[in-house]
C-alpha cells in the first residue's frame, strides 16, 4: 500500500512541484488548500484535495478528524504554507508561526501524528552572516534573523524544537527557490531582457540558489532517508555574484547588451519604505519594504550544505545555467517572456 503525505501550500509556487514530485514516486498525495486556492497546476486526476482553515481552529479540528477517521492518518506532512509578504508584519507570525503550530498540535489532537513532520523554513532565520570573510553558514551557527519575516520562521523553528518529545520533525533552511511559475526571479530576468539589471549596493554579494525540481527532490529524500531533529540548509552548493547570474541569463535568452544599474542603499531604503506606505494605503502587500531592503543589503547568502549531502544523499542535479534554462523555456512557453 502507498504511504500518504499531505502538503499544506500546495497551490503555491513551490507546493506544485512538491506535489508532482510525490505523485512521482508514487505516494498517496493530499493537497491542502482553500476554497479559494488557483488549482491552475494541480490538475492531475491522482491529487488528493483536502480544504483546510488555519482562521478557525474548531473547523481544522473537525475536517483533520473527518479525515483520519475515513482515511487514516498521512505517514508524513510537509507544512509548506508560509507567508513571505504583508501588509501588516504580525500576520508573519500569526501563518509562519501560529498556523504551523496550530497544525501540529491538531494532528496530535486527532491522533493523526506523522512518521515525519517537516517545515519548510528559510536561510533568512541565519541573519547577515559574516560580510567581510563571507563564511558559508554552517551547521551549529546560531542564528540572528534581521528581518520579520526571518523572526516568525525562526519562532516556528524553535517551538519545533521544543516539541521533540512527541513530534518527529525536520526543517528545510531553503535559500533562494527559483523556476517555472515563480515570479519575483522571473522579474529579474524581465528586466535584464528589457536591458537592465538592477543590483543594490556597491559590495560584492553573494548568492545561492535552488532550482524548485531539486527542492522538491530533497524534500522526499529526508522524509524517506534522513535523520529527524535536525535543521539542514538546502542550496545548490556553489555560489554566484550577481554579474554572474546576469551572465547566465543573457545567455539563454540570447542578449547581448544589458546595462548594470548598482543602485545605492540608501535608494533602495527610501523606495522600500515608499512602496510599504503605499501598500498600507491600498491595503495590497507590496515585494519591496522594509523587510525586504534587508535581504536585498545581505551580502552574504553562502551556506554549507554537507550535511544534507551526508545524511540522506542530496546533491542539486541542476546548476544555475541548466535551472535558468529549464525556467526561461517554461515563461517563454506560458507566454511570459
């Protein structure tokens, strides 16, 4: 009999391809949303749909019972609903923090605790790092989040933490997800075809990247392989500058005159906070705000990622040239690009 997972987020960029991937292998495959969730990519007819409500804990309570009782228990859970952007920065907390909670502690209620619980966190919960020598983050780092976004991914984690004791967990330190369907790189890679880049600041930065297919890879080899009470970094292992990314996407999409267009912090600050004015105004998250200034200011975004390598045998199978590929012939199709 297949085993059966549930994935929260599913209608999201990266809850699509979780889904795929555990269709793939050929898992039982339960996808969490909302009555109103886009279903845009989760047509297969194998999908399983399961309509949950984090805003009333009464009401997730009676359909995780509902379910266990006609289906039984998931085997395992990725909780992949998370918040990245708001107009008000405690509804970071309120679904990174208090609807992971709210989650466990109902699967616990319904006696539906799975083999493996894992939570989609993020490298923002590490904070600027080392910005001179430009140390990777390593296993055992504690981490100094700046942002509040960072800071309810961070509390979620802890409170994992603390739950050891009846919860067998795993937490994914994803660095920056890129690939079909996903739009904020797919912005950068708009503009640089329109014949800019945008970079902020004048210091070298750093970053990282994974492709969302690896992503979603990774995520079935700890649930099915890897040790549980452990927090691991997941990145393609090397890392890039900016000119660099720059390069690789001229490259594919066959441009051969882009204008680099360093903009300084200062700039970038005042527009982050003009742009969160106004989103208050219109009552519409914007990307560009105060939270979003400091991950654009990190230099630093190199982590270790030995011990995912270790523990249960990832290693990224796409590098950033054949990810921003694969991306680009997905928008050009769609008719983005």
């Amino acid at each position: 009999m297949a085993k059966k997972v549930l994935i929260t987020g599913a209608g999201g960029f990266i809850g699509g391809f979780l889904v795929a991937e555990a269709l793939s292998r050929g898992y039982e495959t339960w996808a969490a949303v909302r009555a109103t969730t886009s279903r845009k990519f989760l047509t297969d007819e194998r999908i399983h749909f399961i309509e949950l409500d984090f805003t009333e804990d009464q009401a997730l309570h009676d359909t995780l019972a509902s379910h266990v009782t006609q289906h039984g228990p998931w085997h395992y859970v990725v909780h992949n609903l998370g918040l990245t952007k708001a107009t008000n920065y405690l509804d970071f907390e309120r679904v990174n923090y208090g609807y992971l909670r709210l989650m466990a502690e109902t699967l616990r209620e319904v006696d539906a605790v799975p083999e493996v619980f894992l939570m989609m966190s993020s490298l923002s919960v590490m904070g600027p790092g080392d910005e001179v020598g430009y140390t990777p983050f390593k296993a055992g780092d504690v981490p100094a989040p700046n942002t509040r976004y960072g800071t309810s991914k961070l509390k979620a984690e802890t409170w994992l933490q603390m739950q050891r004791s009846w919860l067998p967990y795993t937490i994914f330190r994803c660095t920056g997800v890129y690939g079909p369907h996903e739009r904020d790189y797919y912005l950068m890679m708009k503009s640089i075809k329109a014949g800019f880049d945008f970079t902020v600041g004048f210091k070298r930065q750093m970053l990282t990247f994974v492709y969302v297919r690896d992503l979603a890879r990774a995520v079935f080899m700890a649930l099915e392989r890897g040790p549980l009470y452990k927090p691991y970094y997941i990145s393609e292992s090397q890392g890039y500058t900016q000119a660099e990314f720059r390069q690789i996407v001229c490259h594919e999409l066959g441009k051969k005159l882009v204008i680099p267009v360093k903009c300084p912090l200062w700039v970038v600050k005042t527009v982050c906070h003009v742009a969160e004015w106004w989103s208050k105004v219109t009552v519409k998250a914007s990307t560009l705000n105060p939270d979003k200034y400091r991950i654009l200011k990190q230099r630093n975004w190199l982590c270790d990622t030995s011990e995912a390598r270790r523990d249960f045998g990832f290693e990224a199978e796409y590098d950033l040239r054949r990810g921003v590929h694969e991306a680009i012939e997905w928008y050009r199709a769609a008719g983005w690009l």
